[in-house]
C-alpha cells in the first residue's frame, strides 16, 4: 500500500515553500557559532523528472529545516549526462557538486580519480552498519567508503494484466515461454508482447546472466563477455526480435518503451522499481492493480537480474563538507529513506526501514526485496562505468541487424581488453 507524505516531514517542508533553493555556487566554510552549520550545499540529483525529482527535492528542501543557515542548491541532472558532467567539473576544479546522486558503478570510478572525499570517520556515515551488504559494497574502493548507499534496485518483467487476461495467457518464467506468450498475445489482442529496450545495454545483463555469463571476471582479470554464454545471450534478444516477440529501437529507448507500455500498444517491459511511478501515469494503469510485476524470464541456465542503485558522494574539493556530510546523512537516514520507499516504491538500503509501517506493507517494495537479495553485483572496480559504452554499441548493432551477435560480443570484448589494461 502506498501512503502520502508524514505530515511530521510535510509540515516541515510546508514551512520551507518560501524558502529559495537555488545557489549561487558559493558554499562557505560550513561553520557557525557553536559549530552550527552554515553556507550552500549543491546536489546534483540524477532521478527521473516529473515524479521522482518532486519527492527528492521536497526532502532535500526538508534539510534546511534542521539547519536553517544551510541552503540547499537542488540541480536536477539528466541521468545519462551526469557521469561525464561531474567528472569534467571536477578536472576542471569549476562547477561540481558538492554532493552527486551516483550510480553504484560510478562510485569506485570517481574515487579512483581522486574526485570523492572519503566518508570513514565523518557525519556521512552514520549507523553504517544499518546498510544491506550488497548496497555497502559499491560504496568501497581501496579499503575506503567514498559514498553512502541510497537506494537499490534490480530489474523485473512488468506486464500489463488486462492485456494478459485477454489472450488468456500466465506470466512467462523461461526466454522460451516468452516467445509463446508474446506469440498468443499478438494472436489474440495484436499486441505486440515485449518492448526490447535497445539503446541501453543495462537491459541485456539479465539476458546475458541467464546465459551464464558476465562482462568480466575481477577476481581472474578475465573479460568475459565474449565467450560463449556471450555470444548465446546476444542470440537469444536477437531472436525475440527477429521472431516478433519483441520489437526494440535504436534511439530515444526509455521515451518509447514507456510510452508504448503505458499506452498498450505492448504488453510486457523489463524494468526495475524506478520506473514505478512514471508507469502509474500511463492511461492503462490509472487502476494500479493493473500493473503485474514477475522475476525477469530465466535464460537456459539461470534466472538472474543485475544489482542497480544509487549512492550519495561528496566532492572531494567542496567548500563545505561538514554541511555536504551532514546532508548525505540525512539523505541517507533510516527516516528519509522510509518516505522516499512510501513515495516512490523504491528499495531502502538499511535494513531497519523494510520494517516500518508504510514500507513493509508496501507492495512493490514487497516483490523486489527478494530480487534484490538474489542479484548479481557487477565488479566494483574503477572501470565498471565504463563497459557499457563499448557494449551498448555492439548490442544495438546486433538487434538492428548491423551485426551478427557473435561479431558483436568479440568487437565487445576487444573494446575491453583496450579499456583494462592487461587483462586477458
């Protein structure tokens, strides 16, 4: 069950509506009388416009309320921009954040660069022991914590139940079901069964663990991608779209996916909790109870989803880090991640919230809390932020029919062994 905003947190953003968040980049020494905290702390938030970014820039806005002399400077970043943006600001020493929304896999990526603070020993990481240890692990880089864990996730099928009703059909547990049921759909309702989301390669990784495959091996120095649980993986999206079950694209990936499914052209996506509330906008899901949400379909070998998330990280060359580590840590509090798992269905990373009321009865929340035991963590190294360029290339070629997917996964692994640098 989703509930609205406490009203102990909603009256104290009410009482900050007049309050600016804007900055002006300056962010002073952070300290006060008394050591009360002081100056501006820029967040760069990389979450989705339109419903996510309401919720995080409420609560952020809720900060200034503990710390009235803080202002919080709130920049809503396009997810796909942000990787490069925070890293050219901070080569350039103008223009970063002093906190960023990171996705797990940029974590070790930046602190290998020596643009994160560490937050060992600091504000930041307040019961730290309260954290799930997969989220934990993306935070840790060189026996160092250089972020706190925010949110996590992993990927699931929604589907859309009455177009299921309609055709008759059950939720699919295999690839091979999958292709039966996309098959009866389009028979029954012509639908089409599955959006293939094509221009990010995130959404082959639970192909390609099915597969029993990976990208790499970190503990060998091995690229995998490109051997034969590879080359199979690419086989099987290239066959749900050659035989109908799945139509995809080469561009504009996420628009189009969530239009069709929200409008019903399709009747399937793979998603992950994120996506939730920009679904419940769509004309077939004004009646939530008409969103299905399943494990993703096992490939040959196995069932399996990737580990998804984001960590909250501190600049290393802030002009505030006692205010930017206070607000990390109140982003990051059992309480502020209770009101954004009641808000927007997303996976708290302490384990005390998954008991709090509004949480633990929180349905969405319900179903990925397994998934995301059973994920499989990518390999927190400097590099892992990285790897989905070169793929992503060569799996769009493939579904497009520019490549075959066996020259695909070896141009892939090519690109890798370029990227990490003695690597077999």
């Amino acid at each position: 069950m989703r509930r609205g905003i406490t009203a102990t947190a909603l009256a104290a953003i009410l009482a900050l509506a007049a309050t600016a968040c804007g900055g002006d980049g300056e962010s002073g020494n952070g300290g006060g009388k008394n050591g009360e905290l002081s100056g501006t702390v820029t967040w760069w938030d990389t979450s989705t416009v339109g419903s996510e970014d309401k919720v995080f820039k409420k609560l952020a806005e809720g900060f200034t309320a503990l710390h009235p002399k803080v202002k919080v400077n709130y920049v809503n970043v396009p997810f796909g921009d942000a990787q490069n943006k925070f890293k050219n600001a901070a080569q350039s020493g103008s223009g970063a954040p002093d906190v960023i929304r990171s996705e797990v896999a940029w974590t070790p990526e930046f602190a290998d660069l020596g643009y994160l603070a560490p937050l060992d020993g600091t504000a930041a990481l307040k019961d730290e022991k309260d954290f799930l240890p997969q989220a934990a692990a993306s935070t840790k880089y060189d026996d160092k914590t250089y972020a706190v864990p925010q949110v996590i996730d992993s990927m699931g099928i929604f589907y859309n139940k009455k177009i299921f009703k309609e055709a008759g059909v059950q939720v699919p547990g295999t690839v091979a079901e999958l292709k039966t049921v996309s098959k009866k759909i389009k028979d029954k309702t012509g639908k089409t069964g599955m959006y293939l989301r094509g221009d990010d390669a995130y959404w082959f990784l639970s192909f390609l663990y099915g597969e029993g495959g990976n990208l790499v091996d970190a503990t060998s120095r091995t690229v995998t991608v490109d051997n034969a649980a590879g080359a199979k993986a690419m086989t099987v999206v290239k066959d749900l779209v050659d035989s109908g079950a799945a139509k995809t694209d080469a561009t504009d990936g996420w628009e189009n996916m969530q239009a069709s499914f929200k409008d019903g052209e399709v009747a399937m996506i793979i998603n992950g909790p994120w996506a939730v509330s920009d679904t419940y906008g769509g004309v077939q899901f004004k009646d939530k109870a008409n969103l299905g949400i399943a494990p993703v379909p096992a490939g040959s070998v196995a069932q399996g989803a990737p580990q998804g998330g984001h960590n909250l990280a501190v600049y290393a060359g802030s002009k505030n880090l006692d205010a930017s580590y206070a607000f990390t840590e109140y982003m990051t509090s059992a309480a502020s991640q209770a009101e954004v798992a009641e808000q927007l269905s997303l996976l708290p990373t302490r384990t005390s919230v998954y008991d709090k009321p509004g949480v633990a009865d929180n349905e969405i929340v319900g179903f990925f809390k397994p998934v995301v035991d059973k994920a499989i963590e990518r390999p927190w190294i400097p590099e892992t932020g990285s790897l989905f360029a070169p793929l992503v290339t060569e799996y769009t070629k493939v579904l497009t029919g520019q490549t075959t997917p066996d020259k695909g996964v070896g141009a892939t692994g090519d690109a890798y062994r370029k990227l990490l640098k003695g690597w077999k």
